[in-house]
C-alpha cells in the first residue's frame, strides 16, 4: 500500500524513470520496515523481560514464604509445650532422686534449646551440629525410658560435611519415639547413618502399639498416629522439594526407614 500509493501521489514522470523511482521507493520503505521492527522488538524484548523479572519475584517471594511456613511448623514441634511440660517434671523428680543427673538433664535441655533459637531463621545447617543436638535431645528421652530405648549414631558423620534442613532428625527421632509401645519386652533401637556419603539414613525397628479394647478408639488411634506421621514426614519433603526440587525415601518393613539427600554445601 505504501509503494502503491508512493507511486500514484508522487511519481514526476518527466526527471526519474519509474524503475529507478520504484527502487528509491523500495529502499526507503526497506529502511522504514527495519526501523519499526528494530523499535518494535526493542519494546516487546523490554516488556518481556521485565514481566518475567516480576514472575520471577513473585515465584521467589512465593518460595520464601513456603520456606518461612515451613520451618515455623518445624519450629511449633521444637517448642511443644507437652515437651516442655514433661522436661520440667522430669528435672522436679531427678532433683529429689540424682542431683547430678538432675544437672547434667538441664545442660542437654539447654543445648537442645540454645541449637532452636539459633537455627530458626536458617534454611540449613551442618550436619554435624544437627547431630550435636539430636544427643543432646535424645539424652533427655534416654533418662525417662532408660536402657529401653537406644541410639546410634555413625562415628563418622560427626566429621562429614554436608547439610540438612534443621530439626530434620529431630523429628524423625520423635515420631519413632511418640509412635512406638516402649519396655523391656519391645524395646526400641534408632540408628542414623550415612549412605555413600550422598544420604543420610534414619531407621527404626519398628515397635507396633498393641490393640485397645474399643474397635473406635482403636480407629480413631490409628488415624491419629497416620496424621501425626503424615505431617512430620510432610514437613521434611516439602522443604526438601523447596530447596533442592529432591525427594525424600521412605520405606516400611522389618524397619521404618527414612532416606535423606545430605547436600553438599549450604550455597548449593
């Protein structure tokens, strides 16, 4: 339309032949197209990236906050108050009974509290501080179910570099605490290992609840405990999955086995 019209409206028929005008026509028209391209994808490619800038935002904003909401979760589970409730009557009768046991019991409460406040705002920690703090959480629970609970930890990850989430085996320990029928008829082993140095393992024989006499109160244990497990194990995956897009592996049989990716390095 443009060279038509160019044509039609300003062609001099008497100075210029009309292929060299035609040409002259082509060429400004040429000019003309590359010019409105070049401005056209200049502004489309600047709006494009900006609008992919704020997606990107939001989906890292949108992250953190999972992140945020999961680790609160891990932390309401540090900070049960039942827990704190038991580890202060444990103190009250260990003061009457074995005053040093009564001190080196509120030492181990302290760490395992001093490790929660400064690792609450951390989306990793080394393993071996996590270690560090599942003895000293397990000392408490050692004192109250004495020889019939057990745990044991590899020698050598007390040295390896690597990281998980926190509270990760905090809460791993705990549900096999909370879900298991302790005495010295079932007592319970936990073990915590490495795997080729790229995972980290947590299992336990597994201790089955015996049968209550009600067949609702025995449902309704059964959903409880399915719940509390759900959560616990849920809590690690999803931040799994939120740092490292990597899922965790868990399997039930002579044992109850959770498999954890450690990574590498807290910039990873």
């Amino acid at each position: 339309i443009f060279i038509f019209t160019y044509v039609y409206l300003t062609y001099p028929s008497t100075e210029i032949s009309l292929l060299d005008f035609i040409i002259d026509g082509l060429i400004k028209f040429g000019i003309l197209t590359i010019v409105i391209i070049y401005g056209y994808s200049l502004i489309n490619f600047s709006i494009y990236s900006y609008n992919q800038y704020s997606v990107g935002q939001i989906e890292a904003l949108a992250s953190e906050r999972v992140q945020l909401d999961l680790r609160f979760e891990a932390l309401k589970s540090q900070l049960n108050p039942h827990f704190l409730f038991n580890a202060l009557n444990t103190i009250s009768s260990l003061i009457y009974m074995d005053i040093n046991q009564a001190d080196s019991y509120i030492r181990q409460l302290a760490r395992t509290y001093d490790y929660i406040l400064s690792t609450n705002e951390s989306k990793l920690v080394k393993l071996k501080d996590e270690i560090e703090m599942i003895k000293a959480y397990f000392f408490m629970h050692k004192i109250r179910f004495d020889e019939f609970v057990e745990l044991e930890i590899e020698e050598r990850l007390s040295d390896m570099d690597g990281c998980i989430p926190p509270f990760t085996l905090q809460i791993l320990v705990e549900n096999a605490l909370k879900h298991s029928v302790i005495s010295e008829i079932t007592p319970l082993k936990i073990e915590i290992f490495g795997n080729n140095g790229s995972h980290l393992i947590v299992r336990n024989n597994i201790v089955e609840k015996p049968e209550v006499q009600s067949t609702m109160d025995n449902l309704l244990n059964k959903v409880k405990e399915s719940d509390s497990y759900n959560i616990g194990l849920s809590n690690i995956t999803n931040r799994y999955m939120h740092l490292i897009n990597k899922d965790i592996e868990v399997t039930s049989g002579k044992y109850f086995t959770v498999k954890l990716p450690i990574i590498s390095n807290v910039n990873d």
